[in-house]
C-alpha cells in the first residue's frame, strides 16, 4: 500500500473555515489493477476497517489517502494492519509513539 499524507488541510474558499476543524479524514483508491469490483470493494472495506482502528493516530486536521497495491487483494487484515501501522510510523516520525 502506499500512503498519501496532508498533515493539515487547506483552507478553502467556499468553506470560509480553516482546514483544522473536524477529525482526520481517510481515503481510499484501489484501482482495476487490485482485482475485479468484488475484489476491490472487498480489499476497500478491509482498508476501511483497518484505517479506522489508527486514525487516533492522526491529528484533526490530517488528511490520508490510502492506495492499495495489488498484492492487497491477497493480503490478510493482518498484513494490512502491520503495512499500515509501518506506513504511519515513517510518515508520522515521533508522533506516531503517543498514544
């Protein structure tokens, strides 16, 4: 997986509000290359699952795209779960180890 990582988002017109209200936010993009639609929709909702138990991880105004690889389709929650947690921790740096 690869892993897309704005630390604060933009402000934006329309809005009139500074990026850092809210919580962080996670997206997803598994394209035709992952598997066919059940393949991806499946590989997408295993992502889901796993985002949502490291977004405490992430401050309010973070935004994170997660793009799965291929080889996700055969990967395990688990595997998920470890590339996930490896890919925070190289994007974080030191804030990744406060709970």
């Amino acid at each position: 997986m690869v892993l897309h990582y704005l630390p604060e988002r933009p402000v934006t017109p329309a809005a009139g509000t500074a990026g850092g209200t809210g919580s962080p936010r996670a997206g997803f993009v598994v394209g035709k290359a992952v598997g066919n639609s059940v393949v991806r929709h499946r590989v997408t909702r295993r992502l889901r699952a796993v985002v949502l138990g490291e977004l405490h991880r992430l401050p309010p105004s973070a935004d994170l795209v997660v793009r799965a690889r291929p080889e996700a389709a055969t990967a395990s929650s688990v595997d998920l779960r470890r590339d996930l947690a490896a890919g925070l921790d190289r994007v974080l740096g030191s804030r990744a180890r406060t709970p």
